[in-house]
C-alpha cells in the first residue's frame, strides 16, 4: 500500500470511530492531510466534535503527514474549483484530489461526486474510502474483529459514515444485524432487509 | 427596536468565459452550461472583484486591514476589486482563507452572492455585530436557496400577497382588517394556524428560515423583487414565540415589504411599522371573532379567567400565554392588566401546562426548521450536483449535521416505485 491522502468527510469517521490512532498506525504506508482540509476542519469548531484537536495529535505523533500544494498541485486544484457547480468541488476535496494526483498517491474520499470527479479526471488514481481503510488485511489484524465492529459501528451511528454498495457486506458482517438496524446512513434495504 | 435596511440582489456569470451578468431574477431563463471546468483566467476580473468585496465586507475587514493580512499593497487589493487586476490563485487562496470562506465558494459559477450588509449600514450609528450576524446568514441562505433551485432548474411559485401600506390612524385597527383580509384572500378561514412556516412557504412563497442564533434576535424580514420575501427566524426561540415572529414578520410583507428589518428581542417598538406589525401578528395568529367564540367555549359556566382557561387556549392557537392573554385584554374578554395579575402571583408555568395538557404540552407545533431548502439540498445532493463539503459550507451546516438531514430525507425503498413516479 503507498501514500494515501485524506479528505475531511474520512477524517470525521475516523474520529467518530475512536480508533483513528489505532488505524494509521497499521496503515502499511505514509498518511497525508492537506492543508485545505485542516482549515476546514479547524472551521468546526462548532460541532463539538473537535476533529481538528484529534488530527492535531496526529500530526504530532507522526501519524499523519501535511502536505502542501505544489506548483503543478495548485494547477490541478484550480481546474477542479472554479467552473460550473456541478463541475467543480469544495476546496479541501479539490487539494485532497490534487495533491494525491501530483504525489501519485490514492486520495481516501466518501464523497460520491467528489469520487466521481476525481475518477473521470484522474482515472489512473486509485480512489479508496473510510471502509477500504477498516477493511484493510493490515489494519483488521492489528485491531481485531470485536474492536473494529465497534469502531465501524460508532463511525456509522456517530457520524452516518457514508457506505458504498461494495461494502456493505463486509460492514454488516464486521457490526452485525442487530446493529445495522440502528445505522440511518446504511441503506434501508441493509437495515431491514 | 427595528433596525431597517434596503436589500440589494447582486449579480452574476451566466455563460462560460464571458463577462456577461445577470440579475438574480433572470438567471433562471439562461441554463445550460460548460460541462468542464475553467481557469481562473475565464472568469470575469469585475465579477470576481465584487464577489471578492462582499466577502472582506462580511468578514468586517477594511481593504487597508485584508491588504495587510493577505501580503498585498492596499492598491493591489483595490485594483482586484474593482476588476482592474486579474487576482492570482495564491492570493485568491489567500483572501479565501483570510474572509473565512473557500476558493471554490468565491468562483464557482453558479453561485450567488447576495449582501444586505452596506444598506444595513448606512443607517449610521453602532454596528451591532449580532445584528450583522443575522442578516449575513439570511443573505448566507437565501444565496443558497436561489443556487440550488437554479442548479435543479426550479421556478420558485411566488404569491406575493396584495401591499396595504401603512395609513393614517390608529395602526392596529388596520392591522386587525388586513389580517383579516389576507385570511380571506388566503383562503384559510378564520381557525388558528397550526404551522405558519408551512403557509409562509407553501401558500405565499416566502423564502424561511428557521436557524438557531443569537438570542437577543427574533427574526429578520427582507424582500427583493427578484427573490421576493425572505424571513429568518430564530430556532432557539419556543414554537409559539417562533410563530409570533414569522406573523410578525408577515405584517411587514404586507405593510413595509421595502424595508428589511431585524426584529430584536426586548419590549416591543414604539414606531408605527412595529405597533402595527405586533398588531397584525396577534390579529392574523387569534382572529377575533374565532378567539371570541373559543373563549366563550372554554369559559363556559366560570366566573374567573383561570390559568386552565388561558393554558388550554394558547395551545389552540399555538401562541405563547402571554399573546393570548393580551389579546383577550386587546378584545375586552380580560380585564386589562389580566397578565401583570398573572406575572404577579407566580405567573403560568410549564408545569401547570404539563398539567392541563399532558403530552401535548411538549409537542412542537411549529417544525423546528423550513423544509423547503432541506429538500432542495437534498436532491441536488442526490443528483450530485453539489457535494458534501460544497452544501456543508452553502447552508452553513456542520458535516454529521447535514448528513442526518440528507439520511431523513432519502425516500424510503419502496418509494421509488414507478406508482409514485410525479408526472413530468
């Protein structure tokens, strides 16, 4: 696994699973937050959630790497701001996208039209989510399956953790049925199927 | 107090790598589109300017002071402005960052920037902050609102009820008569209105809101021809409080639709516009004939107006016991000075509602938020026109909060049967 970049809608499931520490340590590879989304998420401060104090510590510890647009980065993330709203994205999603596109690492977005984008323009780029971190072979090891359902769990309820459809076998098996119902974010055909 | 306004609709791109701009009102006519995205060399230098100057303006930032924190020389700064110097994408990342805003929220095309900021000013005296606060967030929604119905292709329905100017005279005698007449006109007849955001909305196509803010504001009013009128009302008011706002703020509509005003807490104003907009909200919310007759109903065989009495009669009308107990002053059902008795001997309390009402007492009669913007945000989210950082920022929602509200607002499974398909 290479360098991943994280967008901000990651790094709010990754606080609200409570094991966000836990999960980049066994990331088998270099952890980036780009500076939009780091001003993004020190902008919410309202929620209460605080999830810039959290990847403050990251950053700290090592954990996470910040990374700074470069010429070629800027370029990119111009192309992907301005222009028709349908078009274009928000500035943290737009320097995730453009900073993993330049340093030829795989941006970690839930965001459907933010992947949507990125993929059409960058289709070499492997785009992952919160879900393809918890499922890693790396990161399963290293936290077990009781400790990880409920981390999966807690990002689901806490956050509405957003699933893709190729996914949500895997998210039901690690938190099971009972607790899938209790998820809103999940579509209802998981929650009561 | 009434603080006033006048309301100014700013302006945008409609085509690609033009200079053309459109009013608000006629953006809707122009669709289409590039579908790839442009350069910031593509968009107009006097656009981006302006869009540039009521961003530092609501950042409360003077040129001298946004110049000095963004590295620029204050003539460098006015030249971007006024559309003389294509800005750079560092310092337009800059100056983003610096008015608390995003790159993308500056220049994408489709956006709308309103600003009521510079009239509100001009009234002199102290700048309020929590007054500027207020009317930056209804511009804030209303901006968002008008972008996303363009982005979905929506004609806003407008039934902008007749003006009826303010009149020499006793102010609340023709308040009683235009609120009685706006009902007829409406169609509602004379019974209490049970969710007055939903007729404000659906039945008038007034632009609401209902947010939580500062406390010390109830709401605020404004109206431009191209977007029509738009009401903020403070979330963390009480329901029936919440709904005295929104009929007040529907006496300005149709006494003083071209003042915009911010209605602050506190004894109620002294002018003509406020005594007569407080009038028509008690009149419009407790018709007097239907006040009359329920009063009659529900004191039937008393003596004495009881705490009972005025509990049970608020709940009908859904306002608060205070409103209700005035108006019976107002309507010579009560004694006056009936209320001061009240607040003088414990006043009515939340527990003797529980009492009287049980369940109902706790119920939300007035829903805690407009629902017309949610939907709206919601379907573009859908059809990915907008993505979740663009609509988080656009309607000034926390992440987690928006994606409750976007989990609400999914169809249930079996919705999307071809049965309840809408006809196109």
């Amino acid at each position: 696994m290479g360098t991943i970049v994280l967008d901000a809608s990651v790094i709010i499931n990754l606080n609200a699973s409570r094991i966000a520490d836990a999960v980049l340590a066994a990331w088998p590879g270099r952890v980036v937050i780009v500076e939009d989304t780091l001003l993004e998420l020190r902008e919410d401060i309202r929620s209460g959630r605080n999830d810039a104090a959290m990847v403050a510590g990251l950053i700290a510890s090592g954990r996470l790497t910040r990374g700074t647009l470069n010429e070629a980065g800027l370029r990119l993330f111009e192309s992907l701001v301005i222009g028709p709203a349908a078009e274009t994205l928000d500035d943290g999603e737009a320097a995730t996208i453009a900073f993993a596109a330049v340093a030829g690492a795989s941006p970690v977005i839930d965001e459907r039209k933010g992947r949507r984008i990125g993929q059409n323009r960058f289709p070499s780029l492997t785009f992952l989510n919160t879900t393809d971190l918890f499922a890693a072979d790396a990161v399963q090891a290293a936290i077990g399956a009781a400790a990880l359902g409920d981390a999966v769990f807690q990002a689901l309820r806490d956050a509405r953790m957003r699933v893709p459809p190729e996914r949500l076998g895997w998210v039901v098996a690690a938190i099971g049925r009972d607790r899938a119902r209790l998820c809103p974010s999940l579509p209802a055909s998981v929650r009561d199927p | 107090m009434w603080w006033c306004a006048s309301w100014r609709s700013y302006e945008r791109r409609n085509e690609e790598n033009t200079d053309i701009v459109a009013k608000v009102s006629d953006v809707r006519a122009m669709g289409g589109g590039a579908t790839m995205s442009a350069g910031l060399e593509h968009i107009a230098t006097d656009n981006l300017g302006e869009r540039l100057r009521i961003a530092r303006d609501a950042a409360k930032l003077t040129q001298a002071e946004a110049a000095a924190s963004a590295g620029l020389a204050r003539t460098t700064l006015v030249a971007i402005e006024h559309g003389q110097r294509r800005v750079r994408m560092e310092e337009l990342r800059t100056l983003a960052r610096l008015y608390g805003t995003t790159v993308n929220g500056l220049s994408r095309r489709d956006a709308i920037h309103l600003d009521l900021a510079p009239q509100f000013r001009k009234l002199g005296g102290a700048v309020d902050p929590v007054v500027e606060d207020a009317t930056r967030l209804l511009a804030d929604l209303v901006s968002a609102e008008v972008e996303l119905e363009n982005l979905l292709g929506i004609q806003r329905t407008r039934n902008d009820p007749p003006r009826r100017p303010i009149l020499p005279g006793d102010v609340t005698i023709q308040a009683e008569q235009d609120a009685t007449e706006l009902r007829q006109w409406l169609g509602i007849g004379a019974g209490p209105v049970l969710d007055i955001v939903s007729l404000l909305e659906l039945r008038i196509g007034a632009r609401v809101f209902v947010r939580q803010f500062d406390g010390k504001i109830s709401g605020a009013f404004a109206f431009d021809d191209a977007v029509g009128a738009c009401i903020l009302i403070n979330g963390n008011h009480r329901p029936e409080r919440r709904a005295h706002t929104a009929a007040h703020e529907l006496g300005h509509f149709v006494s003083t639709r071209d003042r915009p005003d911010i209605l602050r807490d506190g004894p109620p104003g002294q002018a003509r516009s406020e005594r007569y907009a407080n009038a028509f909200a008690s009149a419009f919310l407790t018709p007097a004939r239907t006040t009359m007759q329920l009063f009659q109903d529900i004191t039937a065989g008393s003596s004495h107006l009881s705490r009972r009495h005025v509990i049970l009669l608020a709940h009908m009308f859904g306002v608060s016991r205070e409103a209700l107990v005035r108006r019976l002053e107002a309507l010579k059902l009560a004694r006056p000075g009936t209320w001061d008795w009240f607040q003088d001997h414990d006043g009515i309390t939340d527990v003797q509602a529980r009492q009287v009402l049980g369940d109902a007492a706790g119920q939300d009669s007035v829903p805690p938020v407009s629902q017309r913007l949610n939907l709206l945000a919601a379907e573009v989210w859908r059809r990915e026109l907008l993505s979740e950082g663009q609509l988080a920022r656009l309607l000034r929602m926390d992440r987690v909060a928006l994606r409750a509200m976007l989990d609400d607002l999914e169809p249930a499974g079996d919705e999307a049967a071809d049965a309840l398909r809408l006809r196109g």
